[in-house]
C-alpha cells in the first residue's frame, strides 16, 4: 500500500523548495519555489508528532550540515538524510539520529562511471540496512539513465531490471527522483511509476511532480502499491496549493 512520505529540503541552510534541475555549480538560474521562515526543526517535530516514518532529509549544498542534524535531533531514527554522503561521514549523521544514510553521486566517479568498489565502501560504512540509494532519473533513449552531480551529470547507469536487482542486493531501500518532472507540479511520470512497480524488490519512494492527494492514488495504482510517494512544492507546508499536509497523514491512515 502507497504511503505519504514527508522531506526536508535544505539549501544555504534554509529549508526550501527547489526545481532540482535548476541546481548548478555555479549558483545562477536556481529556480526556487518557497522558502520557509520556519526551521528544520520545526518541520521534524510535526513528523515526529504525527507519527510519519521513512521521510528524508536532503542537504542541497554546503552549510546545511547544522540544520540537518538539528532536524534528525528533533525526530531521532525517523528521518533518512542524504545529500554529500560518503564514507567518512556516514557514521557521523547515523550517530546524530538518522534512521538510514542515502547516497547518491558518491556511487559513480567524476566521469560518470559506477563503481560498485564505492557501493561497497557505503555498506561497510553504514550497513545495508541502513543504506538508501537514490536514483535520480532521467528519460533518455536508453529509458531512465541515473543523473548525478546535481543532476548535471548523466552516468552509464541505466535503469534495467538487472541493475534494480543488483542495487536491491546492497541496500534497504532506493529514492527515486524523476528528474523531468521534479519540482514543478505538473503531475507524475506514470511510465516510470508503472516500471519501478513491476521491477521493485525492496522499498522505494517516488519523488517527482505530486500535485494533489489523486496524483498520489495514481502512484498507489499504477505500482500496484508498491512504491511511496513524497510530495515538495505542491504541499501546502512549503507554499502548495494542491495538497494540503492534514489530507496527507490521513491518507497513510486509511
């Protein structure tokens, strides 16, 4: 059965609502949709008060470490955090209250290669139970080819049933961003929703162009239940108008 899944997205130590692929190294043409005047904090406690599990903390850039762990102070072993995760620091934000570590671009030298030595040094540093990854997609000819380096960058990780099931061997979970659709509200890529609900072996949580409550009963039909789905910058918590936060931990109640 699909569920609600909460975020944090933080950038310049602010919790905001990005188009991700706006994200660039050198900072200009970000495209942002709210900006909070509430905390990371804050935002973590009403998780925690409303018994929402399995959300994720994501670190979009430098100098958003502080936020992060006060949020994972707030909600101990109930939020995910992700964004610059490697070896040397996963240890770190499990210690500071993290229910699992999500990696991303660490999997893949700078050109863009995988490279299943790192896979590996991420489950020795934070276990695979405890190990998210996130495979931001995007629609190329080959279907969905993972994107990394905020997004910039398109590896040689194609989204095949084999590789599906090669990554679920490492890890409890997978974060699927679909990188065409995230961050503008204009509804769901179905066709990847449908193949990740016939090829999911572990938990996965879709994120990417919720609009509303029936853009998530879409989510729950077409993967047959099996994926969950997170909701940025249409929820009214972050300035949305499609979905309202209260309607949301009701339909994780049904």
């Amino acid at each position: 059965m699909t569920r609600f899944r909460p975020c944090i997205d933080l950038h310049d130590g602010k919790v905001k609502q990005i188009v991700g692929s706006s994200l660039s190294d050198t900072g200009t043409g970000l495209k942002t949709n709210f900006v909070s005047d509430r905390d990371a904090s804050w935002y973590a406690e009403l998780y925690r008060r409303d018994g929402l599990t399995g959300g994720h903390v994501i670190l979009l850039g430098k100098g958003n470490e502080g936020a992060a762990k006060s949020a994972l102070a707030a909600y101990p072993n109930g939020l995910q955090v992700g964004g610059g995760i490697h070896p040397s620091n996963a240890a770190e934000y499990l210690e500071a209250g993290a229910s699992h570590i999500i990696v991303t671009s660490y999997l893949f030298e700078t050109d863009g290669c995988f490279s299943e030595a790192r896979l590996q040094e991420m489950v020795v540093a934070a276990g695979k139970d405890r190990l998210v990854i996130d495979l931001s997609c995007k629609a190329t000819d080959e279907g969905w080819t993972v994107a990394m380096n905020r997004w910039q960058t398109l590896t040689d990780l194609h989204l095949t049933p084999e590789v599906l099931r090669f990554l679920a061997d490492h890890c409890a979970e997978f974060l699927i961003h679909a990188v065409d659709v995230e961050g503008k509200c204009e509804g769901i890529d179905e066709a990847l929703v449908s193949y990740l609900g016939q090829h999911s072996s572990i938990p996965m949580t879709y994120a990417g162009g919720i609009r509303h409550l029936d853009d998530l009963w879409r989510v729950d039909a077409l993967s047959h239940g099996r994926l969950d789905g997170t909701i940025g910058s249409s929820l009214d918590l972050f300035g949305g108008q499609g979905a309202r936060y209260e309607d949301c931990v009701a339909f994780n109640c049904r």
